[in-house]
C-alpha cells in the first residue's frame, strides 16, 4: 500500500462514519507535511444543511487549525469527486492537491459534469489525482445504496 | 424602487457590514413567501475560513431557519455575483432563483468566468438575473479598493 493509499483509506474510514449514521458515506482528511490536520464525514442530513459535505467540515477544520483561511501545502483526500460547491471550497481556500476515490457522474465537477479545476481561469490551480482506491470507494457508495433501497422497501410494506 | 431594488437595498446593507470590518463588501439575503428569512455579509478575514462568504452563511442560516437543507421556493438577493463554491451552494440546496448586483469578472460562476447555473445538468436548476442595482452594487467593491490601496499605501510609508 503506497502513501496516498494509505490515506485514502483514512478517508474511508470518516466515510463509513457517515454510513453509520445512514449519511450518504464520504469522507475527507487533509494532509499537511505529513500529517492529518483534518477528518471530516458527510453530515448533511444529520446538521439539515446541505454545506456540511465532507470536503467543506475540513476544510473549516483545517483552517480552524492553521488559523488561516489559505491551505497552501495542504492536500485532501476524498473518497467521492467533488460537486461544484466543494471544488469551489478547494480552489478558494488554495488547497495544493486533492486526491479522489471515485468519480460521481452526476455531480462531479473535477472531471465528470465538468472540471473547475482544469478548464477556467481562477487565480490558484489545485491539481488532482483520481482513482485511489477506487474499488473500495466506489463499493461502499454501492453497498450504501442496497441498504436504502431495502430499508424503504421494507417500509412501504409496513 | 421596485421589489427586486428593495431586497437588493438589504443585501447592501449587509455588504456595508462586512466594509465596515475590513471584509470585501459582498452581502446576502434569502426571501422565502415574502420575508427575509436569512441576512448575512462576508466574514471570511474575520472568521479565518474561506466559507465565511455571504452566501453560504446566508444558506446556512435558511436551512436552519426551516430546518431542511431543501430551500425549494426560497431567492436569494447578492450584491456580487457567486464564485463556484457558492454557485455551487445554490445548486445544491436547491434556491429558486438568485438575483445578482454585479458581476464578478474575475472569480464569477453565474455567467462571467462560466456559468454553473445555466451551462449544466445537475439535479436542480436555479433561475437568475443580474444587474439588480448594479451600480451601487459596484460602487461599494470600488470604494472598499480605494480605501484599502490607500490604507496599505499609509502602512508602507510607515
């Protein structure tokens, strides 16, 4: 297991938290000289607010933690490709390099719908990694979603 | 003044908060049937976190306001146009439609660098117009420069 594996599966760790907590399961660490300055689980069903993805909780830890709104040198780990709102988050907070898991094809805008962090002119490039452990990434967003449907087929029937 | 002037006149008055504090002067309000139901200004020197924009404050505030991260029916009145993240934002949380003072040439994602709202399928689609009291909307960023150029210019002399 190489050194991005070995955070990615940080990551997967905060994503199955979020799972536990019947959150879609995403999780993101940020990672500064070495170490994680960060951990953050999707909690936006839980917080009943739709900016507490995984990606947005750390970047405000991170920053929180440098006391600094610039995470220059920083990169993050996500076990899901970025919506827009989160790519945004990491262009604006001037984060280094962010590694992703899986791509979303719906929403993902680092490569799938589009790429905020490719195709425009902003004034800071974060430059990007896909695939890390994609397999288990992907598996844990699959297995979530079994769960749902059988959960809401179970409860139509009663 | 017609309605869109009068709630544009609130969000200004938001963004003379944030000058009032040294934060470029950008200010938010959302409006659900009628009534404000979020108010808020740029916080992002202040707070040390680059989420601290109007806008995401502003969302943040709605959803806790109606307890739902869904705010289908709520508008939000900007005085600049939104970055990514926060273009982003609106999408995700699924505002109606986002009324904007002045474009941001620069970072702008509702029509000036790309346009989130319009150029894209993503799962909610959110209406906008812009212009809305456009120059005092402009005039306000204006002024904040001068004076910070000239604050800066005074602390290098010293």
């Amino acid at each position: 297991m190489n050194i991005n594996e070995k955070y990615m599966k940080e990551a997967l760790k905060e994503a199955k938290k979020a799972y536990n907590k019947l959150e879609v399961p995403v999780g993101a660490i940020i990672v500064k000289d070495g170490k994680i300055i960060a951990r953050a689980h999707n909690l936006k069903e839980t917080k009943n607010d739709t900016t507490y993805h995984a990606e947005i909780i750390a970047i405000k830890k991170a920053s929180k933690k440098l006391e600094s709104w610039r995470l220059n040198g920083c990169d993050m780990y996500v076990t899901l490709e970025p919506c827009p709102m989160c790519a945004g988050a990491l262009i604006a907070s001037r984060i280094n390099k962010v590694y992703i898991g899986t791509m979303d094809e719906k929403t993902g805008a680092c490569g799938s719908v589009l790429n905020l962090l490719k195709d425009y002119k902003f004034n800071h490039c974060v430059e990007s990694e896909t695939g890390i452990l994609k397999s288990e990434c992907e598996e844990i967003l699959k297995s979530f979603f079994k769960d749902l449907r059988k959960y809401k087929s179970t409860k139509d029937c009663n």
